[in-house]
C-alpha cells in the first residue's frame, strides 16, 4: 500500500509538471470517450425511435392485403377472426371519392373500416367518437381534413355528402353525418404525416352497399400480445394459403400466394436492423477518435520516458525493481486516461442529451454507459502505456544514470 501511495504520488507529480502537455493528451481521451458515449447513446435513442414509430401505427398489428381485386370477402375475414391469438381484426377498402361540405367539393381518398380499426391502429379522437359496426351513414375525419382543406371547418355532428364513381360510370352520393374527428398525428418514418390527418373513415358495410360490392381490400387484425405476433402471423398466413390452395413447398414464395402477410414484429426487426446498423457505424466513427487520443498518450509517455531517464536511473539504485518502473509508469499513463475518461463520460453525456433534444429522438441514456467509458479509459490507459513504460522497465540504470 506504501509502495502503491508513492508511486501515485510520483506519477501525479510527473502529470502536474507539465500541466499543458498533459491536458492535451487528456482532451484526446476526453474528444475519444466523449463520441464513443454520445454515439452510444445516440445507437440506442435510434432504435427507441424506431420501436416508437412503429407502434405509433398500429397495436400488434398483423395486415393480411390482397394482390388482385375479389380476393377477401366474409369467408376470409372470419378465418382470421376465428384465429387463436386475434383479438380483433378489422376489413379495410380504400377507394377515390369526393367529399362535399357546404358548396365545395374535394377529390379524397376514403377508407371502409369496422370499429376494430380504431384500436388496432391507435386512432385518437379530438371530437366525438369513432365508427361502430352498427353504423350506417356515419364518418370520422383525419385533422387536417376537417381543419385545414376547406375554407370553413368541418364540425363535429356537421353533413357532408360523400360520392363516388363506379365502373359502369354513374355517380352514387349519400349524406354522412360527421360521427368523429381524428386528432392531429405526429410525422412518422413509418405511416408518414397525412395518412390519417387527410383520411376518410366510413363504414365498411356502408361503402360496399354504395358500391355494389362484397370484397375487401385488406385485414388489419391485432394479436393478443407483441410476443406471440409472429406465431400468429405465421399461422394466419397458414390458413390464409390452404384457403387459397396455395402448397406447402410454396408458402415461403412471395410471388407464389394471392395475398401479402406483414406484422409488427416483423417491422421492428427490420427496424431494429437498421437501427444496430446505424448504431454500429457511429461508434466506429468514434472508436477512430478514441484510437487517436491512444495514440497521443503512447507518444507523450514516450517522451516522458526519454525525458526522465536520469530519475529512471535513480530509482532502480534506490532499489526500484523492473516491474516497480513498469507500474509506475503505467499508472501515469492510466491517471492521465481515466481522468480523461471521466471528462468525457460527462461530456458524451451531455452532447448525447443535447443531440437527442435537437433530432427529437428519446433521450435514451443506459447507465451502463458510465461504466463503458470508465472500463475504455482505463484499458486505453494501459494499451497506450505499456510499451513505454516496458521501455523504462528495461533500461540499465548505469546507462540512465549517465544519459544527458
């Protein structure tokens, strides 16, 4: 313990003598530990965003669509109801339309839903309430199509008239009253802003009667957990392909079934990906940083040896063993780093909270980080140093204490 106090002793007092010089190597340390913790974080505030945006659009969403028209009718939509692990599922047609209020008239895109819809995708209101299937002529409104297409808004419990065009080229038009409005939603990766702020819900069976049709257009069914939302996915697409007649050998065929499978799990992972891809190549980015402040202590304890050969020469006559030398200088070499890694775990911290403030990502900060960039500092201390301080080690102390 004596020994330990003196060389600690020793070596801050060699830190202290050239303070400038010192303090440059250490800001190396600091800019290095600094982007390696910011980077980190900024890694997992990424894929937090992504998990966010993706279940901003739906709860343990599971979307069956079709790739050709008169596929899904009322027989597939109960095949997916009746699967264990749905807790709901909901047909949705998309189609042009026009929408009157008052003496204009907009070209608009409008969807059939049921009332599941509104869970399974995390619709909120900001007036009235959403669709249920026991509605008739009844609408909900996305923000910006109540708010911001007309010249005067549209209220809720106001009538609009909603028409459309069908193959034979006559027009049917009836009269909505306006049930709900939809509160404004935030711009996402995934759904992008406008999605639900300019759409249109009306009822399913609503939409098909005006239309003079059965089928639907998609699914959207929602699994009792995100855990099992694979499982269930996998299933339904398994009962989806024997309803179609579609072979076993060619269910992992894309091009080989009628309909398209995609669930949430599904996008988290490849959001995931992505998100640990970016994570990656930012701390690479500041591995680069780190390895150059390395670099910059391995130099200043290579000319800190040089310059003290004569003291080297003095201490093993005082009975400093080799390995006495090469602790010595090795615990410079690592005071110099970990305290260049506590400024920097401070300062990562901070530009990491900073950054995600002004990129609007969640401020993710695993406290794991702290102990990351004690552990890096600390073992670039040791890297950096052990070739100088093995130099002092094997110097001859008559030969040191000759050198000028």
């Amino acid at each position: 313990m004596v020994q330990f106090k003196q060389a600690l002793r020793i070596a801050a007092s060699s830190i202290g003598s050239a303070k400038l010089r010192s303090a440059l190597t250490t800001l190396g340390i600091v800019i290095g530990v600094a982007a390696v913790i910011t980077n980190a974080s900024l890694g997992a505030s990424f894929n937090q965003f992504f998990e966010d945006e993706v279940a901003s659009v739906g709860s343990n969403f599971v979307i069956a669509y079709s790739k050709q028209p008169n596929l899904f009718f009322d027989n597939e939509y109960e095949l997916i109801k009746n699967t264990p692990g749905i807790t709901g599922v909901s047909p949705r047609k998309r189609m042009s339309g026009e929408l009157s209020y008052l003496s204009e008239i907009k070209n608009v895109d409008i969807s059939g839903v049921s009332e599941d819809f509104q869970e399974i995708q995390s619709l909120q209101l900001d007036e009235g309430s959403f669709l249920s299937d026991k509605d008739g002529y009844a609408v909900v409104l996305g923000y910006d199509m109540a708010n911001e297409e007309f010249d005067r808004k549209i209220s809720h419990r106001s009538t609009v008239d909603i028409a459309f065009r069908l193959e034979d080229g006559s027009i049917v038009r009836k009269t909505f009253k306006v049930k709900g409005i939809l509160q404004e939603s935030k711009e996402t990766v995934i759904g992008g802003n406008g999605d639900t702020d300019t759409m249109i819900f009306v009822p399913i069976s609503t939409m098909n009667e005006m239309l003079g049709e059965k089928d639907y257009g998609a699914f959207f069914a929602m699994a009792n957990s995100l855990d099992n939302v694979g499982d269930i996915s996998d299933e339904v697409d398994g009962r989806l392909a024997r309803n179609f007649g579609v072979p076993k050998r060619d269910r992992e065929d894309e091009d080989a079934k009628p309909y398209g499978i995609v669930d949430q799990a599904e996008i988290l992972e490849q959001t995931g990906q992505i998100g640990d891809a970016l994570g990656s190549f930012l701390l690479a980015v500041a591995l680069i940083s780190l390895i150059v402040g390395s670099i910059g202590i391995m130099n200043i304890m290579l000319v800190t040896v040089t310059e003290r050969t004569r003291e080297i020469g003095v201490l093993k006559s005082l009975g400093y063993t080799n390995s006495g030398i090469l602790s010595l200088f090795l615990l410079e070499s690592v005071l110099v780093s970990l305290f260049g890694g506590i400024l920097g775990t401070l300062v990562g911290g901070l530009g990491a909270f900073a950054l995600e403030t002004v990129l609007k990502l969640p401020t993710v900060f695993p406290f794991t980080l702290i102990e990351i960039g004690f552990f890096v500092s600390v073992m670039v201390g040791v890297v950096a140093g052990v070739y100088p301080a093995r130099k002092a080690a094997k110097m001859n102390p008559v030969e040191a204490l000759r050198y000028e």
